[in-house]
C-alpha cells in the first residue's frame, strides 16, 4: 500500500522555503501546521491523519535525496510491517541497514509507521505525559542543557518508550535519505545547527 506523505510544520521564512522544496519532490505531500503551539498535538494529529494507511513522517527542516519517492517505496519494502527510520544518526557513519532494538529510537527527521501504528502511538501519549515522560526527565536532570527537556516536545522518545513497551525493534534504513538542515530549532533555539548525517548523499542507490 503506498504510504502517505505528512510533513509536521512550523511557519518560520526558512521552514516554509524548506516546505515549498519538499512540495517539488512530493506532489500529494500533506502538510500539517502547528498553529497552536501544541508541538506534541500536531505530532498525534499527524500520526493519526489516517490511520488505515501506512504514513511516512517528514520534518520541515530537511533536504531529500535525488528522486525520494521511489527509492524510499523500494526501501520501505525491506520491512513493511517495522518502524523504519530513514536519518540514521548523525554520529554514526554507518552505510548498512540494520535493526535496532526500540527503546534507542531517535531521529524523526524521515520515519514510516505502518497503518495503524499512527494511532496507537497517539494513545500511548497520556502513559508517556503522566508517568514515563517525567521519570524520563528526571532520570536526564543531570545532563547539559536538561532543562530544555519537556513531555510534550520529546517525540522521539515517546516513540522509543512505546516501541520499548512492546519488545519491538526498529529499522534503521542506510545511507541516509534525507539530511538535517542547519536551521534553528523551532523548539529549542539553543540546540546546535550542526546536527547532519554523514551519510548523506544527494545521489543515493538503494
């Protein structure tokens, strides 16, 4: 089934220009504004668009890969039925897949749920808010910059401690397809620009 391409957007001049390149690339591309300022609402809102189709989840600070849609499909091929998560890590300069057990899932720059992960994701919020959220934050108090962390803008963790729950690994596709751009985070302005993966590539094989 092919996926449905979401982007979760904030309009500052340099993500909207970010937007309008990603629209070039990917002609059905949804785009799902942040109007209220509720960063993990527009998350679950774009996790749940539609729940009985495969999703692939794009951020608004990003560059694709030459010819995207096609090679990401085929990718998605290797594991349907999986989290797939399409960065990597910017520390890494591993160029082979692999799967990786659910409670390390980081990156959402590029990820594919399949359908119905979407919503059960959304539902696991509350548990992540209430409970695992602030133990988490807790457990990070001593780590630089700490005090940045709040429940409802740790996506990637939300996702981790959910795959987590379930005993469910994820895969990690490579090389990269898309990169991190040097943008500001809309969320923590105080986060370095230089979080890129090295093994980007415009021109990438499957």
């Amino acid at each position: 089934m092919k996926p449905l391409y979401i982007v979760r957007h904030v309009a500052t001049p340099e993500r909207i220009a970010c937007v309008n390149e990603l629209k070039r690339h990917i002609p059905d591309l949804i785009v799902i504004e942040d109007t209220d300022k509720d960063p993990m609402g527009t998350f679950c809102k774009a996790l749940t668009y539609d729940i009985s189709r495969p999703i692939v989840q794009l951020e608004d600070d990003i560059e694709l890969c030459d010819d995207f849609v096609n090679i990401i499909e085929r990718r998605i091929e290797e594991a349907p039925n999986a989290v797939i998560n399409f960065f990597g890590h910017i520390k890494s300069k591993r160029t082979r897949s692999k799967w990786q057990k659910g409670k390390y899932f980081l990156w959402l720059q590029c990820t594919y749920f399949p359908p119905g992960y979407g919503d059960m994701i959304a539902d696991y919020w509350p548990i992540w808010r209430d409970i695992k959220g602030p133990e988490y934050i807790s457990q990070m108090s001593h780590m630089s910059k700490s005090y940045l962390y709040t429940v409802d803008t740790l996506f990637d963790q939300l996702v981790a401690f959910w795959l987590d729950s379930r005993n469910e690994s994820y895969y990690v596709s490579l090389p990269a397809l898309v990169q991190h751009l040097p943008i500001t985070s809309a969320l923590h302005s105080e986060l370095s620009v230089n979080r890129q993966n090295k093994t980007f590539t415009k021109r990438v094989t499957v």
